[in-house]
C-alpha cells in the first residue's frame, strides 16, 4: 500500500491495473488504526453501525449526529486508507440540498474523504448535486439494506431479466453522475461481472461474486463478533469466543483475588507511580500516540 493516502484517483488506477481492492468497515479510532496498519484501501463507516454497534434492528433509526461521531473517530485513526462515510437513512432523500449539506458535515466535520449513498436513478440528482460541489461519492445497487421494507426482506436482487437491465442501467447512470465507485450487493455473480466490465470505475462487492474490483465485509462479521452466519462472509477468527474466554477469565482472577497481583501494584518506596501513571495515559509513539515528557 505505501504510505501515500489513497483517493479516488488510486482506486481507479488500481482497477486499471487488475489490482483487486480490500475495503472493511470501521467504527472507531481504535480498530481503523489496526485496519489502516494492516493495509485495508477503503475504510467504510458503514450504516451497519446500527446494527453491530448500537444494537438496532436494522441500519434504519441510525442518525447523522450518531455517524458524524463514528466517521470522525475512524478518519483520526486512518493515515492511508481512504474513510467514506455512509449517509443514513432519510440523510439525503428529501432533497438534493439536503443530500450536499449532509454529505458537507461528513467532510468538514468528521473529516471523511467522501460519503456513500444507496439507489439509483431515484438517487442521481443526489449524487449530483454532492458531486458538484467536490464531495467524492460511492454509489450502491443491488440489495440496499435502507430499502428493505420496499424490498420485502433482504433479497438477492437482479435474478430476473427485467431488474437485472434495471441494475445495469443505474450503475451507468450513477457513473455518468460522476460516483468514483460502485458497491454492488446481493447480486448474482453474472451480473457483477457484467456491470464490472462495463464500468470505468470500480466495484466494490459484497455477497457479489469474485468479478468484482474489489470486495468489502462487515468487520464484525468477518471476525465472528456479530453472531450472524451468511453465505457470502468468509469467517477469518471468531473472536467472540476468544472475547468471552478472556473476559471470562478475568472475572475468576477477580473473584478468586488472583489478580491484581504483586506485579500489577505501586509499591511505597518504588519509582514514582506518578510516572507510571503518566506512562499509561501517554503510550510510546509507535502506538499512535505521543510519547511522554
């Protein structure tokens, strides 16, 4: 990856050249720094938040003031790869005025690098109108999580011929609106690959197949931590059984008073604890902070 920041001119090049793309989502300063670190191109603050961090039942009561404070935490821990900012539900339907200014909070004050909305021709004047005003936008067909009351549930879209044009015809709408790449969800493979040979710009896929340019998952799916098993996650760790030994774990050395031990304590007559303190509240740089005085 280097040490350059990406941006949409990088994406595309990456396409151009064959080089598949690796976005995640993020939602904290914490684990965009690992992410960041790791190598992820693309860190996607994604309305899934609602979900695997708030605990809603769907991506649906998110608000902006709620992913204004998440985008913000993951563009502070993201020295290279590029932050876009989900716009949440009823964040940018009303209007196309409504989509700039919402999608201008993201970049002036969270600091995103660009922002994603869902839809497609119903969507383009949106997309427009954010565009224009030099906010990089990511555009996203298929299965749109926002609209899963119309959709009926959470269905594979474009099986049938006549939505499959519909879905082909969007993707070059929205890219003639200028989006700089395209999520494709829930699509079958076939039609990734169609609208991915068709396109200039990338797609990102998700439960879209390998023909894709590149591919995204939800963190916490991927490493096991929001209880939920779908066909298109491949699982990489299962850290919620890893959280829950450790955790576990812990509260018996509580319990059984193992833990604090000797090691863990100031002791009277020790180096001054005001440091180690002070060592704790300020970690070595290589950490990501400042180290103390």
């Amino acid at each position: 990856m280097g040490e350059k920041k990406i941006g949409v001119l990088c994406l595309k090049k990456l396409k151009k050249r064959g080089q598949k793309i690796a976005a995640l989502t993020a939602y904290d300063y914490t684990t965009a720094r690992i992410l960041d670190a790791a190598g992820v191109d693309i860190l996607l603050v994604g309305d899934s938040a609602a979900n695997v961090v708030l605990g809603y039942d769907s991506t649906l009561p998110v608000s902006m003031t709620e992913m204004l404070v998440l985008t913000a935490a993951v563009a502070r821990g993201a020295k290279h790869a590029m932050v876009v900012a989900d716009m949440p539900f009823m964040s940018f339907q009303l209007s196309p005025e409504q989509a700039l200014e919402n999608a201008g909070r993201f970049v002036k004050e969270a600091r995103a690098e660009g922002v994603k909305l869902e839809g497609g021709a119903r969507s383009l004047a949106a997309v427009e109108r954010i565009v224009d005003a030099g906010i990089p936008v990511m555009g996203h067909l298929g299965l749109t999580p926002q609209s899963h009351l119309q959709m009926g549930g959470y269905r594979i879209q474009g099986r049938e011929a006549d939505a499959a044009k519909r879905l082909r015809e969007d993707a070059l709408a929205l890219e003639a609106a200028g989006v700089f790449s395209l999520v494709l969800e829930g699509v079958p493979w076939t039609l990734a690959q169609s609208i991915s040979e068709s396109l200039a710009i990338p797609t990102i896929g998700i439960g879209a197949g390998k023909h894709c340019d590149g591919q995204i998952l939800v963190l916490h799916d991927m490493l096991g931590l929001s209880g939920a098993e779908y066909k298109f996650v491949k699982r990489y760790e299962d850290l919620e059984s890893k959280l829950r030994e450790a955790v576990g774990a812990y509260c018996r050395d509580v319990r059984e008073g193992l833990f604090p031990a000797q090691e863990h304590q100031f002791e009277p007559e020790a180096d001054s604890p005001d440091k180690q303190v002070a060592a704790r509240q300020n970690p070595p740089a290589k950490q990501g902070r400042r180290s103390a005085p």
